[in-house]
C-alpha cells in the first residue's frame, strides 16, 4: 500500500504571499513492533541459559567415564602374569621417559615398551614403541578450561553437560572408519543422562550405527549407574566410597542379545594402607583375582598379581616392580 503524501508546512504561511507547499513524496518508514528471528532466538537461548545458571548444576563427567570409579577399583587395568619391570625417568619437570619390560607371561612373548610423556599447562604429549613395531601416539591441547582438542577426538565440557566427538581410522577419501558422539546431561545436581551413537564403516558399502543410553546418580559417598546399548546388552555399576582408603564397587552385566540369556556378576574392593595399596576382586563366573603393590622406599614399589579362574581351572600369577629415578 502506498504511503500517504506528507505536507510541510512553514509557520506563518501566506497562501498570497508565499510559495505553495513543499510535498514530500518520501514513503514513511513503517513502525517497528518487534525483534527480528534471530533476535528472539537469542533471546530464548539467552532466557534458557540465565535459568540453567540459576540450577547451577554440575559438569557430570564425559560419556564413557560413566563408570569410571568402578572400573579403578577393578583390577582389569592391573592384573598380570609373568615379571615386569617399569623405570621411570623424570628428565625435566615437564617431560619424562619409560622403560617397560615384559616376560614369562602365559598368554604373550616377552617384549619391551620405550614410552615418552610431555605434560605442559595446556598441552598433553605421549607416545610408545614397543618391540613388535607398533607405535602409538596421543596429544591433547586445551583451549580453555572447557574445551580440549585430541588426536582423534574433541572433548567440549559445559558448566552442566559434556559433549564428546571421536573418530577412529577415519579415512576422508574412501568415508570409513568408526565416528563416535556422545552427550551427557545434568538433570539435577545427583542425576545425569546421556546418549551415544557409534557409526561403523569397515567399507563405503557396509555401515551400521548403533545406540546407547546411561544414566548416573552421584550421591555423596556412592555412584550408581545403568547403560543401555542397543544390540541388547544392560550394565548397572555401584561404587561405594567407604572411607578415605577404601573404596567398593559391584557391576552386573546382561547380554540378551540373538537369544543369548547371559549374565556377569562382579564385585571388587580397594584398600590402601599407609605404605601399601591392595586389590581385590571375585565374579560369577568363578573369577578371584588379587593386586598387591608394596612401596618399599619412595619412587620404588614391588608388586605381586595372582588370578585364578575355577570356571575353566587355569590360574595366573606374577611379579613386578615400579621404580621412578
């Protein structure tokens, strides 16, 4: 519609005396009654973050860390057979190398690992080389207090939540390799939900994704947890802070998954004395393993491993030492 002529008249006007009028053929702006889309956009997130930081709810950890008090107290990441030896040496305040050696295990031949460790205020550098030629690396820079770059993941850690993106021999030119997200949630200040997808590509013709789901109740003393992944396997994790020096953990672990009905029951304890740390862990399946690590001087500890398994009637036991120069 076309906006009205606008006449302007000059005070005292002779219509004799004076010249006519001056029309003004400029359109009139039309009258502003609200923000554009973005800005309510902003607005809303704007809204939503003001009563987010009004629940001030906590950063409830990263997806796969879920069970992660459970997990150290169990002896998966330190049971062993044979003798080892690790030798520590701390070059610079901020770099360090490794010295592992391996041998008389039942399962594997003997073999030596040379790893190295830079440990900066924002950067995180390792690598390993061990005797068969296989060579790992791993480096971390952070960003700022919430957001960390890996080699081959990006850790984003928000005041209530965790987002997680990992790629595992990603291969551009060809689309393969696994693409991992995750996303954990604080609900309350106790409760915290989350899922994760997992896309696998072994080809660019075959692919397949598959879904889980965990929740995490954290109360003062104790965590407990329930992860759901969708080829049909349930695990729920308790972790029971006893004391300053011991800790207890129980996990049980259901596969229905092609008509399987199987289930794994575990329970461990953790126990550290003044100059000793001992483990301790039993399954359904007729598992009893033990880890003692004796700290003989500072920068020196001795270790002793024993496994037995009644189920198939084999049992394991080792000894090693730690030693930091």
């Amino acid at each position: 519609m076309t906006s009205p002529l606008k006449t302007t008249t000059p005070f005292g006007y002779n219509p004799h005396t004076a010249a006519p009028p001056v029309v003004d053929f400029t359109p009139s702006k039309p009258t502003s009654t609200g923000g554009g889309l973005v800005d309510q956009v902003k607005e809303a997130w704007t809204n939503v973050n003001r009563f987010r930081d009004g629940l001030n709810l906590p950063n409830p950890g990263t997806f796969e860390g879920a069970s992660r008090e459970v997990k150290n107290t169990f002896l998966t990441n330190h049971v062993f057979d044979g003798a080892r030896c690790d030798i520590t040496k701390v070059l610079t305040p901020n770099f360090q190398v490794t010295h592992s050696f391996a041998m008389g295990a039942a399962a594997s031949p003997s073999t030596y690992n040379f790893g190295t460790a830079f440990i900066g205020q924002q950067s995180f550098l390792s690598g390993n080389l061990d005797t068969d030629g296989n060579v790992q690396a791993r480096a971390n820079y952070a960003w700022s207090n919430t957001n960390v770059s890996k080699v081959q993941s990006q850790d984003y850690n928000g005041k209530d939540f965790n987002l997680n993106l990992k790629g595992v021999n990603p291969s551009p030119t060809e689309a393969t390799g696994i693409f991992i997200t995750s996303y954990l949630q604080s609900i309350t200040p106790n409760l915290a939900i989350g899922a994760e997808a997992v896309h696998q590509r072994p080809t660019p013709q075959d692919a397949e994704t598959t879904y889980s789901y965990v929740a995490k109740y954290t109360g003062q003393d104790y965590i407990a947890t329930a992860t759901y992944q969708g080829f049909g396997a349930l695990q729920a994790s308790y972790y029971l802070r006893y004391s300053e020096r011991v800790d207890f953990g129980t996990e049980i672990q259901l596969v229905t998954a092609g008509g399987r009905r199987d289930a794994v029951a575990t329970v461990g304890g953790k126990f550290e004395f003044r100059r000793s740390t001992f483990r301790g862990q039993v399954d359904t399946t007729g598992k009893v393993a033990a880890v003692l690590e004796e700290k003989i001087v500072p920068g020196f500890s001795f270790l002793v491993s024993g496994e037995m398994d009644h189920g198939k009637g084999q049992s394991r036991f080792g000894v090693g030492m730690m030693w930091e120069v």
